[in-house]
C-alpha cells in the first residue's frame, strides 16, 4: 500500500508512456525510410515558399513522417505532417 | 472461396508459429478444411508445436522442387478432421523456394482447403518475401514491447508494399496486470501507434508453455484464456462479429475489495 501511495504522489511517468513515446520517435525515422537531413531539406523549402505569405516561428517548425487511414478506410497510406506555428499573417498577399 | 493468410510479425518469438497452430486448429474444429505451411526452413517448428513432428516424410522444398505431390507431403492431423501440415524443410537449402513456387503451391491448395495458412519466418529477408506471395491477407502478430511494436510496423509497410493491403493485428502475451499499473502499453496504445484493425488479443497464459509441451494447441482447451482468446479470433476470420474478450482476472486488491462489500466476483 505504501509503495502504491508513493506512486500516486511522485509525479514519474508510467513506464508504458515512456514506451510509447520512445516507440513514436524512433517511428519516425523508420517509416521515413529516409534521412534526416532529407526530411531537414524538406523542411527548408517549405519554411522558404511559406515565409513568402507569414511569418512562421521556425525554431517550433515540427515536420514528420507518419501513417494515417487513407480516405476510403481501406487502406493505410503514408503521411506528412507538418505542424507550422505561425506569428503573423503579412500583408503583401492580400 | 478458399483463403491464403500469412501469418507474420518481422520479429521473432513473438508468437507466430503458436498463432499459426492455434487458429489452424480452431477453423478445423468450426468444420473447415485448413492446411498449415510452415515456410520458416532451416528452423521448421510448426511440426512440434502441433505435435506432428514424428510424422514428417516430405516437405515443403520436396513440393515446390517437384520431388512429390502435394498430397503425399501433407500431413493429416488425425485428432482434428480436416486439418493438415505441410513442414518445412530443416536441412536442406532455403534458395530452393520462391515467390513464383509459393504461388503456384497456395493455388493449388486453394482447390482442397478453406483456408490456407502459412506461417512466416522472422525476419524481412527472402522467406519472408516467399511467405507473402502467395497470401490474400495477413495476420500481423506482436506483443505489447518496443521492439515487437517497431518491427510490427516495418511488416506493415513492407506488406502494404507488396500490395497486401489492410493487414489485421493480433496482440499476443497481454499482462492485464502489468496494463493496469501502467508498466505495459494497453491495447489502445498500439492501435494508436500501428494504425491497423485489430483481429484480436491473446492474454498470456501459462497454458500455452504447457500445451506446447504436449503438442496440443491451446484452442482445444476450454479452461485456456489464451484458449478463448484464440477461439474468438477464429470465428472473426471466419466473418463473424466476436466482441472483444474480458482481458485477464482483475487484479488482487479490487478482487479483495469487491469480496469485502459482497460483491459477485466473476
């Protein structure tokens, strides 16, 4: 019961969450089948072609290979996702 | 309509060969004439884990190589009508079989069984290419762990690849718990991470070391929880909607607390 009590009041994380998020990370790369450095040279071109419309926060630019349920459900397709913070709009383009 | 389905998990030990067996065994006792091949040559244990491995004259490269008939390297399961093994070589070489030989030999298969299911090796290399060629779908097969989960996810890729399209998951060896305390990923985890339906989760169970020891499938057990598990996977192939088993005895100190206020244990 002791041990049970100290579990429920330390705030360290369940091992399987640690599992979980080891496993998604090392995900990426394997479903990727590619570099680094490619998904890197991705990233910079989409940051370039973007910034010509707003201005988006590059230190948090997040870009990965995953896998998602294609449109019909039938199938499961690779996907990229990016997840681009943005901090202002600009003005040019309106 | 016969079906081919390749059992497969990329890593090893995780329970192919027992699921190959047990659901080979299960779909023979719901009445359906099912072969098993066992593609894994060099390290063939289809045969032991069904208790067959006494009976072994021909196998699978003697097929394939045209050295026999098919029908004289099959061997009849005599405790189970309809069911059958065709082994797999142990000494001879692996190079002998082939994707366009696999093929070949599930089709003609197809005009004398309901289904078809081929036990894959571990690994990503040629006998696994072999064990996939002749499939209609496959059965993927993992345990809730880092590295049966990743290799898991290669398989997929890999098969989704080879045009296997909409593989289905089977989890085995979940430690309810283990789930509960939070030391284990749960069902939902690896959904969440694999993406795939899931044809269904095997509990571990101590009887599965015992009904291996005897070269009995597990399936015939109806005090086995992997027993059931594997019964509810077997009628989900045959198309029928099984809900998800009940996963293992509650833990100890719920138990405890229920009994205390008089509450029906099941």
């Amino acid at each position: 019961m002791l041990l049970d009590l100290s579990k429920l009041f330390s705030r360290s994380k369940n091992s399987k969450d640690l599992a979980k998020e080891r496993l998604k990370l090392v995900l990426i790369h394997d479903r990727a089948n590619v570099s680094p450095q490619f998904l890197e040279m991705v990233k910079g071109e989409i940051i370039k072609v973007i910034s010509n419309y707003m201005d988006v926060d590059e230190d948090s630019l997040d870009i990965q290979m995953t896998r998602t349920k294609s449109e019909d459900g039938d199938s499961v397709v690779p996907a990229l996702v990016a997840n681009i913070p943005i901090r202002s709009v600009k003005n040019s383009g309106k | 309509m016969s079906e081919v389905i390749v059992i497969t998990s990329g890593k090893g030990g995780v329970g192919k060969t027992t699921t190959t067996a047990n659901i080979g065994t299960g779909l023979a006792l719901q009445g359906k004439k099912v072969v098993l091949i066992d593609t894994d040559i060099g390290l063939r244990n289809l045969d032991v884990v069904m208790g067959l491995e006494n009976r072994i004259v021909y196998d699978l490269v003697d097929v394939i190589e045209g050295t026999c008939r098919i029908k004289q390297a099959l061997i009849k399961d005599k405790r189970f009508e309809g069911l059958y093994l065709l082994p797999a070589a142990q000494t001879r070489d692996k190079s002998a079989v082939n994707p366009e030989g696999m093929i070949k030999l599930c089709d003609e298969l197809r005009n004398d069984f309901d289904y078809i299911l081929v036990d894959c090796p571990a690994g990503i290399e040629q006998g696994f290419k072999n064990a996939i060629a002749g499939a209609d779908r496959a059965i993927v097969v993992t345990t809730p762990e880092v590295s049966a989960v990743r290799d898991a996810d290669r398989i997929i890729g890999l098969l989704e690849a080879n045009e296997l399209k909409n593989p289905k998951l089977l989890i085995n060896r979940v430690r309810h718990d283990m789930v509960k305390r939070g030391d284990m990923m749960s069902i939902d985890d690896i959904i969440d991470i694999l993406a795939i339906d899931l044809i269904g989760v095997v509990p571990d169970d101590e009887k599965i070391i015992v009904s291996t020891n005897k070269g009995e499938p597990a399936v015939t057990d109806n005090k086995s929880m992997a027993g059931e598990a594997y019964r509810a996977i077997t009628r989900r192939i045959m198309g029928e909607d099984v809900p998800l088993l009940n996963l293992g005895p509650e833990d100890g100190f719920m138990l405890k607390i229920k009994k205390l206020f008089g509450l029906k244990v099941n």
